[in-house]
C-alpha cells in the first residue's frame, strides 16, 4: 500500500532519527524525524498528492518522539511499533480461536464474499493457518524489535 514511493516515505523520518540520534543526541534526533515528516507532508502537498498518509505518518513520528522525549531515550521511539506488533499478534490469535479469522475477514471484505467461507471447512482452516502464520510475523516483530 503506497508502494515503494510509501515505502521510502515511511522510512525517512526513521532513519532521520537513528542516524541524528547517533551524531547528535536526542533532542537533534526528534526534531530531524519531525522534520522530516512534516517536510514529506509539505512535499506532498505540493505535488497536489493525497496528504492524509502523509498526516498519519507524522502523528505516528510525533507519537513517537513524544515517548522517547518522555522516557529519555531513543529506545521509547520505537515502543509504539512493539506494542502495535504485539496487540496484532494477540488480535489475530483471539480471532483464531474465536473461530473468525482475521486473514478470511479481511480477505472476503477485499474481494466482495463476505464471510461465506465460514461455513466451508477447508477454507476456514486454510484462514486458521494464514491467520496463525500473521500471529507468527507480528510476534517475530516483536522478540527482534524487543531485543534491539
């Protein structure tokens, strides 16, 4: 979503961050990262492209910083993505086990069907494991950005 326009999009303010962060210590790094974001914002503006991915994307850079300014470390600019990863993991693990899974969810909204592969069994245990293989993903996210 966003492709790799997105994608860089996505990654500047972050690596903004690391790298003033490393040269210059944590105030330089959240007011970089904010920088950034906001000069993504403008620069989308100007390109008469939507702004709203832009908009959230410098939230979630403020949300950010502003926990990393209030924990005083770089490490808090980064909570917010382990804790999303990990409400996934336990969001998508419930669904499974409450016999809607997200993976058939999300998909039969996508494509027009609706929930009528709930009553058919292979498909919902194909769901059962695309939805368990997400639940693996959002958790690996966390053990890796928890111990970096």
């Amino acid at each position: 979503m966003g492709g790799t326009t997105g994608l860089v999009y996505m990654m500047l303010p972050v690596v903004a961050f690391v790298l003033a962060n490393s040269s210059y210590g944590l105030t330089a790094a959240i007011c970089t990262a904010v920088g950034v974001a906001l000069a993504i914002s403008v620069l989308r503006l100007v390109r008469k492209e939507s702004v709203q991915p832009a908009l959230s994307g410098l939230f979630g850079v403020a949300t950010a910083s502003f926990i990393a300014w209030k924990t005083g470390s770089a490490k808090g600019f980064f909570l917010t993505g382990i804790w999303a990863n990990l409400a996934l993991a336990v969001l998508f693990l419930v669904s499974v086990l409450v016999r809607r899974p997200l993976a058939g969810v999300v998909w039969g909204a996508l494509n027009g069907t609706g929930t009528a592969w709930l009553k058919d069994k292979p498909s919902r245990h194909y769901y059962d494991i695309a939805t368990l293989t997400l639940v693996g993903v959002f958790a690996a996210r966390v053990a890796v950005q928890q111990w970096l």
